[in-house]
C-alpha cells in the first residue's frame, strides 16, 4: 500500500488512540511519557522562535490534534491547520472548543499537506516527515516551500545510533501501532532539500528526550 494510505489508516485508528493519550494528560507509560515530554519542548520552542505572531498567517501542515495550531492562534495568528487524518482533526476541533472556545481559528480542515493551497506567512510541518522516505519528503517540502512566503519550519528524525537501536528492537512503535514505519534523516539531506528551495537555515536545535529525538530547523529567504 502506497506509505500515505498506510499512515492516514494507523492516525485514524491505532496511531491516533497512542497519541491522544501522548498529546494528552492521562497517565501514560515511560516511552509515551518521554515523547509527551519532547513534543512539548518542540512545540514551546517553536513558540519562542517565532516571537511575535499578532495578525500573521499560519499554515499548521500535519497539524495532529492542534497542539501547535491553538496556543499561536491564542497569540493572535490566523491559522490553518490541516492533517490527512479525520480522527485527528476531529480531536483538533474538539480541542480548540475546549481550550478557546471558538469554531473559527484555528480552523481545521481533513487535507493532506501535498494538497493545501494559497500562501501563508509561516508554514510549519512539525513531526510529520518521520513518516515518510526521503523522495517523498523532498516531494512535501517543494509543496511547502511555495506556500511559504517568510519562514518554514519543520522537524524530522534524525539518522542517529540510539534511535537506529530503538527503532530496530521495535520500542518505539510497539504493538499493533508497528505498522508506520519511522525514517530517519541525515541533516545534510534535509538541509540540502531546503537550499535547493531557496531557503536559508535561520535556526537549528536539537530536541532530544530518552525515546522522542527531533531536529528542529527554521529557514528564512
Ligand atoms: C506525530 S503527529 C504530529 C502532529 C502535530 N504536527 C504535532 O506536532 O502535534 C503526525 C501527524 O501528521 C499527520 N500526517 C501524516 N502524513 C500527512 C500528510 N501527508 N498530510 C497531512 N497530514 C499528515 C498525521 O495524520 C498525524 O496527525
């Protein structure tokens, strides 16, 4: 089955009750726990890099369950969030009602990131390319990159020894939820990607946790 298929089925069923319960405040196992953990540092320092956001446009590609897409419209950014899962999105919704109190920003639509269109200001794809191989990551960000017009930022798994490890003994996706597969990515490649695209790096970090490892990039033209 073609990977997207693949991935749109395990976040409308396994895939997206393992990560309710990550992007959630329930107890959850140490592994759950460590990826609640680093998912949160991405998102918090996300939220720093891009300061001020009063009346910008976001496009939130991959967006989950709004983790992301709500506290920046909550900083006044007028968001769009999109994910190829419909469980997903409805949780996103759900979300949004709970914490804002609003069904208009965030808004969120069911779409696959290759299929968004219009431009935005800042255009973010966070923990959505460990799903997919390198061509088809290449594939996504020439997509992104022209419906970015200021900055893109995006994370992806990098290609080290301990998540080689953890990958091969199957910890991190344990049980009926090993049906995605996690690719990892050299820095090169990734970063390559971008210049070709006509980006420049404008920050990097490294958000490491004991099962959750992202490299997150910022680019600017
Ligand atoms: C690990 S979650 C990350 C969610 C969110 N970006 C966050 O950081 O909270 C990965 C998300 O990417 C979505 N996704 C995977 N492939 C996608 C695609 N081709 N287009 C849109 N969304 C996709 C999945 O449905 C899932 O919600």
């Amino acid at each position: 089955m073609e990977e997207k298929l693949i991935v749109r089925d395990y976040f409308n069923t396994t895939g997206f009750d393992r990560w309710k319960r990550i992007y959630g405040d329930e107890a959850v196992n140490r592994i759950q726990h460590s990826i609640r953990v680093g998912h949160g540092r991405t998102v918090e320092r996300v939220l720093e890099w891009l300061g001020e956001v009063e009346g910008q446009t976001v496009c939130d590609a991959g967006c989950g369950m709004g983790s992301l897409s709500i506290p920046l419209a909550q900083r006044g950014a007028r968001v769009l969030g999109t994910d190829i899962s419909e469980r997903m999105v409805q949780e996103a919704c759900k979300r949004r009602k709970q914490q804002l109190d609003t069904n208009v920003n965030p808004s969120f639509e069911v779409l696959e990131l290759e299929r968004i269109t219009g431009t935005y200001d800042i255009v973010v794809c966070l923990d959505v390319l460990i799903h997919y191989p390198l061509p088809q990551v290449e594939k996504m960000l020439a997509h992104l990159s022209d419906r970015a017009t200021a900055h893109l930022v995006l994370t992806y798994a990098p290609k080290t020894a301990l998540f080689t490890l953890l990958k091969g003994i199957g910890q991190l996706f344990p049980g009926a939820s090993k049906t995605t597969r996690a690719y990892q990515h050299r820095s090169t490649d990734i970063e390559a990607i971008l210049s070709r695209l006509g980006w420049k790096i404008a920050r990097r970090a490294a958000i490491d946790d004991k099962f959750y490892f992202a490299r997150l990039v910022m680019t600017e033209r």
